[in-house]
C-alpha cells in the first residue's frame, strides 16, 4: 500500500484529504507541523507528502527542501486552499501509478 504524509495545522483540511486519499487505496499519515512532519519522514516510507502553502513559524518551501533532503524519493507537492481535494489526489494517484512525478 503507496503511504501518504499530510502537513497542514488546520485539522479538518488534513482529515478531508485524508479520507478522500484514503477512498483512493493510500495508507494516509498526518502532521500537524513542520517539526511532526520531519520526525515522521525518518518514522515512515512515503511516495508523496502535500505540505499546506501556509504553516506557522516556517516556510513551506523551506520544509520541502528540508524533507526532499531528508527523502530525495519522497514528491513533496505544495498546496494551497484553491486547490482542490479531486485534483490532490489525482496527483497522488498519478505519482503512485508512474504516470507522473
């Protein structure tokens, strides 16, 4: 089963893309932080993880960096409330499958 990793702070928008994730077959993991996010790197294997564009006290591409560093075989995808939950997981889906990274 293809695992997933989730950062975002605000706790219903994780749990929503979680269960459409979860429908879609991903094992589904989530982070309410930055520093959560990265202890759950070194805990967990992960072909995608979506990182909220907004988090507190640090810059989402900065966590990107930080996480690509910690797992180059990890896709990290940057996300903002305009993008749907239909199209995150289409991507997820599309990167489980091959079809794109």
């Amino acid at each position: 089963m293809s695992s997933v990793l989730i950062v975002n702070e605000i706790t219903s928008e994780r749990r929503e893309l979680a269960q459409s994730l979860e429908a879609e077959g991903f094992q589904v993991m989530e982070s309410a932080s930055a520093s959560d996010a990265v202890r759950d790197i070194w805990e967990g294997s992960y072909v995608v993880v979506f990182i909220a564009s907004v988090l507190e006290g640090t810059n989402a591409n900065q966590l990107a960096r930080q996480l690509k560093q910690l797992a180059p075989e990890i896709e990290t995808i940057i996300h903002s409330k305009s993008d749907t939950r239909n199209r995150l997981v289409k991507k997820a889906i599309e990167i489980r499958d091959g079809v794109a990274a």
